[in-house]
C-alpha cells in the first residue's frame, strides 16, 4: 500500500503543475491512493497555493471565446480544432475538480472524494482526446482556447454554495446540452473514434453535475435556503451566463435537476 498522504493539499500540488500529462499522472496517483485506502483528508487545514492557480502550459493562446478558431468538419483540421476545443474544456474541467477540493474546507470527507472521482474522469477524458488529436497530427496547444470556465471558478471562490451552483450546475451542465450535437457532427464527418469519446463524455459528465447538483441541494438544505430562488440569485450576483436552448432534459434529469427546474427549461 501507498503511503497516506492528505488528499487536498496533494490536490492543490496537482492543480499548480503545468504539464497536462504530468497533472493527469498526478490525479491518477491520488485516485490510486483512494482506492487503496492510503488518503487522509484534513478538512480544516488552511492552505496557500505556492505558485499561480491554476498551473497550465504556455499554449494554448488563451482568446476571447469570438476568437476561437473553427472550420467546417469535412476537413481533418476543422475536427482536429473541435478536439481541441473538448480538449482543452476536459483540461479546464480536471483543474476545476481540483480546484473543488483544496479550496473548501470544514466540508464533509465524501465532498473531497467526490471531486476526486470527477478529476480523475476528467483527466482520462483529456488523454482520450489529446491521443486523438494526435491521431489527425496535431497537439494539445496548437489551436487556441478560450477560458470561460476557469473565469466561473475564479468568481466563485469564496464561497462553495456559488461554487456549486455556477460552475457544475451551469457551465459543465451546458455540455450535456452540447455533446449530442457535436457528436452528431463528428460522426457525420466519419470520425468515429472521436464519436466514441464523446459517448463516454456524455455517460461520465451526467455524473459530474449530478456531484454539483447534489452538493448544491445539501448546501441549500444546510444554510435554510431554498434552492431555486438562491440559484436566481446567485446567476444575477456573478453574472452567470444564461441558458440558451436546445436542452437535454432527459441527461438533465439523470443528473439530479428537479422537475421544477426542468420546467422553467421548457
């Protein structure tokens, strides 16, 4: 067995690397500890990161979200720059789990290993892809990205409720919105194999907002708050984006959002 070793400051560690493949062999480690028992969890250890958070590599360019790049399917680099572009969210959405972990403390020990959980997911979904794309002869880096999403968790950093509410509820929710028609496209365009990906994506990120939506509820339930009005609320306080349709009801469901919420979907 692994030596212990406590599970956020070695999550803060991994968020601060650089290297994609580095940090992903990083969440491995630790999800390989968890499973052998050898993780501690010190949930009121006040931590300072050493470096900047998150840690990333020089490329991608970082760009507005206009400024992204994108080209028609039938050619290898239009599905190369769409690869990328999943790529480059699954890197984002690896540094955000981690992010979950060492940045909340006095929260119970499943919350930690649930975040755990959804950074090791989501660096095995960076690998698919980054193997992908080299299969089409490019690299993680050579397209450029956008970073909405870490400007969320950047907002919501000083409080796990908005946490919770803004970045797995709404902005990793509108990927169960988004996948099914990318995947269409690719397996149009005869990509198969990144068709295949985005069907694991799609399984594994129901569970990931049904994480936040879990968390959300408990949080609500434990300040006395009532969830719906409080998510109003808190998209209006840090200027959430807001949703735009078509939506995957059926994915959103499974993923623990109330019918009452649904229903102001449709």
């Amino acid at each position: 067995m692994e030596r212990s070793i406590e599970l956020r400051a070695c999550a803060l560690q991994c968020l601060l690397e650089t290297d994609p493949a580095a940090k992903a062999d990083g969440v491995a480690a630790m999800a390989r500890a968890q499973a052998q028992g050898a993780v501690r969890i010190d949930g009121t250890a006040s931590l300072c990161p050493a470096g900047a958070v998150p840690g990333r590599p020089a490329r991608p360019e970082l760009v507005p979200p206009r400024l992204v790049g994108r080209r028609s399917m039938v050619t290898v680099e239009g599905r190369a720059m769409l690869v990328h572009a999943l790529a480059h969210i699954e890197f984002n959405a690896i540094n955000l789990a981690l992010d979950a972990v060492w940045r909340f403390p006095c929260m119970p020990d499943d919350y930690y290993t649930d975040w755990l959980r959804v950074a090791h997911e989501e660096s095995l979904h960076f690998l698919m892809l980054d193997a992908h794309l080299a299969t089409l002869g490019y690299r993680y880096g050579d397209f450029t990205g956008h970073d909405s999403l870490w400007e969320m968790v950047g907002k919501t950093s000083g409080d796990v409720l908005a946490r919770m509410a803004l970045v797995p509820r709404t902005m990793e929710a509108r990927g169960l919105d988004a996948i099914p028609p990318l995947r269409a496209k690719l397996a149009q365009a005869g990509d198969a194999a990144a068709a295949a990906i985005l069907d694991r994506l799609l399984a594994d990120e129901v569970g990931h907002v049904e994480i936040g939506n879990r968390w959300y509820f408990h949080l609500c339930a434990e300040r006395g708050l009532d969830p719906l009005p409080t998510y109003d609320e808190l998209t209006v306080r840090y200027k959430a984006p807001v949703l735009k349709g078509p939506f995957n009801l059926e994915a959103r469901r499974r993923a623990g959002f109330s019918e009452a919420e649904l229903q102001r979907l449709i």
